[in-house]
C-alpha cells in the first residue's frame, strides 16, 4: 500500500522547530514531502504570540485549501491551544492536535474520521531527536512553559507553566546528534533560564555536563531573562564551548515602560549586568518592543538614549501587536502606527551602528560553522552570531573554519580563501 505524503508547515519560534523536528521523528507509516502541493496531509504547526500571527496562520490555510481541497490540514502548536476549536468548527481544518498529542502523531493521523485532540499543558517530551533535517546546527528543547505573566504575552498560557525536561534525556539527546555529526547545539525553551529549577539543577550546571560530552564544540542559549543570570553562570563565561553571544531579554529601558509590561528587570540593573558579560568578550542581544501602550514620547527618549548606553550588537525588534486575552490589550491602544514604525527604525538603525563597531573589533580568530552554500559561496555564523559570507573552490559546507582578517561589510562579513 503506498504510504500518504505529509508535509510541516512551521511558524514562530525555534521552540516550535524542535517540535516539528519531534513529530517527524515519530512518523513511521508515513513519508515526508518537502512540497506542500505533493503532500496528502499537511501538518501546521502554528505560532500565535500576536493577532497577527493568527492571521497568518489562517492565511496559509485558506491558501492550502483553495490549491487542493482534499488536502488533510492538521493543526498543532500554540494556535491549536488558543485557536483550535474556532477552526475545527468552522470547518478549516480536518484535526487539531495540543502539544501534549505530538508524539501520538503517527496513530492520530490514522483516525479516518475529524478529531479534536487539545490535550493538556503539563505534558514534557521524552521523544529523543537523532537527527535535524537540513540543519548544520542542532536545536535542543531544554524546557517548556512559562511562569512569567508579561503584560503583553499569551505563550504561558497555551505552553503551560515552567517545567523543565530531564536531564539525562537532554545528555543523551545530544550525545546522539554529537556523533551524527553535529557540534554546535542551541538551547531552546518557553523560558530557557528557568531550566533546572524545578528539579534541583540550574542552566549553569547542564551546561558543563553537555560541554563535556564528545563531539559538543559550541553551545548557544536561545534567551535568557536578566535575573536567571546568577554568579554560577557567570562563572562559565570564558569557557571555550559557549558561544561569545547571548541574547538577554530585556523588552524595554524606561523603568515605567519595564512596570506597565509586568517585567521583571530594571535599567540599572541591565546596564551593570550587560557591562559586565561584555567586559569577557560577548555581543549581546536583547529583545524590544516598541509601540506598547503607555509609551509616550518622553518614555522613548528615555528608552533610545538608554539603548545608547548598553554594550549591545543584535536585537529584535518589534512593533507593539495587540494580542486578545493579554493584559496589554485592556490598556488601551499602543502608539499610532506610522510613530511606532518611525521609532522602530530609529532602534535599528542605532544597532545596526554598533553592531558595525562590534564586528570592525572583532576580525581576528573567528570560528564559523559553514551552513549552506554552492558555487563557491558559503553562509555561516561565527562565535559573535554574525554572519559571513566565504568565498571557496572547496566544498565547506557543514564545515567549522577559523578566519583571520574578515572583510567587515554593512551587513555582513566576507572571506575569501
């Protein structure tokens, strides 16, 4: 009997990636297709952080059903918590699965008649992932949930609470795509810093022990909140196998902006915090939202000159999006668009300075890890998380190198060899 074709759509988060990877790993009976309009069922595993990416979401679906009306669409992921039911009865898609029902994917997709499967939010996975289709660089599920109540945020509650996934599990995990051939791993969770409070560890602590596995080169953490930064973890920066980046959340620098938000953090705080990780050698990242409600124009000139102020490289920047069932939502409209856009570029325009900065003082001893590439033109990412661009007669993909002397452009490093 000839097997279905299924096919993942995946929005969001690196969370949701290691999640799609998850499923695929436990489809046995049926094969994967890379092109959507070949496949029998398509899985789409949703993000829904915004209004926004709800839309999207719904989009792409409608789009699906209109190129092939027998197409079997499931959805899964954090839309199927807050949105699922609404699609299920209206008829947009044939299943929904929660993010506890992932790993039954293989036998649910069996079930010849509609179903509605939301599941629960304590779930943790135990699935062991071996390999990453098309990834030189392994993302590593550490935890799940959040136990922060952000004014603007619905991921706590379509992810659950923080709980952390075990740690031998985690060891193994890596231990296996270590000798697969992966050697840079990147921490990935709802609340990454959170790992390990729950079971009597800490972040600082499972990184040591994954450091010294065979194989494991460099290890990234996807974001970290300032407070989870304690002087354990501060003890292992200069250790060869971290990454020379982290990317500490901070989403504001007005201290009144920090407590409309229902942050935890504070400016003085981040500035001493972020001074020091510098001072060992690290580009910093940070996300920023700007256009929340509450945010005058006095709030963002305190914000931009603040920003000015931090030892920052990289950022993510978003323009403020309502998101229904949100504090934020109940306070009002945020800024008027066209001055939310404005400041948004005035913020990346200012990092994109000092990110040039960074990368004109560090050219020398740069560790890339080649991802992708062809007729002579490769793309990796060094220690820092920029990228550069490499010209070869060799084949180096999926290959580390170490450049000295980078050619440091407006956006982007070059070598040639």
């Amino acid at each position: 009997m000839k097997r279905q074709k299924v096919h993942f759509k995946t929005f969001g988060c690196r969370t949701n990636q290691f999640d799609t990877q998850v499923m695929m790993s436990r489809l046995e009976d049926y094969e994967l297709e890379n092109d959507e309009s070949r496949a029998d069922i398509v899985i789409v595993n949703s993000c829904t952080v915004t209004n926004g990416a709800d839309a999207s979401v719904r989009r792409y679906i409608n789009s699906l059903k209109r190129k092939n009306p027998d197409v079997r669409v499931i959805l899964t992921g954090c839309g199927a918590h807050s949105k699922g039911e609404e699609f299920f009865e209206k008829g947009a898609v044939f299943g929904v699965m929660g993010h506890s029902e992932k790993e039954k994917i293989n036998e649910i997709l069996k079930r010849p008649e509609r179903f509605c499967e939301i599941g629960d939010l304590e779930h943790i996975d135990s699935t062991i992932v071996e390999n990453f289709r098309g990834k030189s660089r392994a993302f590593i599920k550490i935890q799940e949930g959040c136990d922060f109540r952000c004014s603007y945020c619905i991921i706590p509650f379509v992810r659950g609470n923080a709980r952390s996934h075990d740690e031998e599990k985690i060891l193994l995990q890596i231990e296996r795509l270590a000798s697969n051939g992966f050697g840079e791993f990147i921490l990935t969770g709802t609340n990454v810093g959170s790992y390990g409070r729950d079971r009597g560890s800490s972040m600082a602590k499972l990184l040591k022990r994954i450091s010294a596995l065979r194989g494991v080169r460099r290890i990234r953490i996807g974001s970290l909140e300032p407070m989870q930064i304690d002087e354990e973890f501060m003890e292992i920066l200069d250790e060869e196998w971290m990454a020379k980046h982290l990317h500490i959340a901070l989403q504001h620098t007005s201290d009144r902006m920090l407590e409309l938000m229902n942050r935890r953090n504070s400016y003085d705080e981040d500035l001493k915090l972020f001074e020091e990780i510098a001072s060992h050698g690290y580009a910093l990242g940070t996300d920023f939202i700007v256009g929340h409600p509450g945010e005058g124009e006095s709030e963002w000139r305190e914000a931009i000159q603040r920003v000015e102020q931090l030892p920052l490289s990289h950022i993510h920047a978003f323009t403020y999006s309502g998101r229904d069932g949100t504090a934020a939502v109940k306070m009002g409209e945020g800024v008027r668009g066209d001055i939310a856009k404005k400041r948004h570029s005035q913020l990346t325009k200012l990092i994109k300075k000092k990110n040039l900065l960074f990368r004109k003082e560090h050219r020398e001893g740069l560790n890339v890890l080649v991802e992708s590439g062809r007729d002579g033109l490769y793309l990796g990412y060094d220690q820092y998380y920029n990228r550069v661009r490499i010209e070869s007669g060799e084949d180096l993909t999926h290959c580390w190198v170490t450049l000295n002397d980078v050619e440091v452009g407006d956006d982007i490093n070059f070598y040639r060899f």
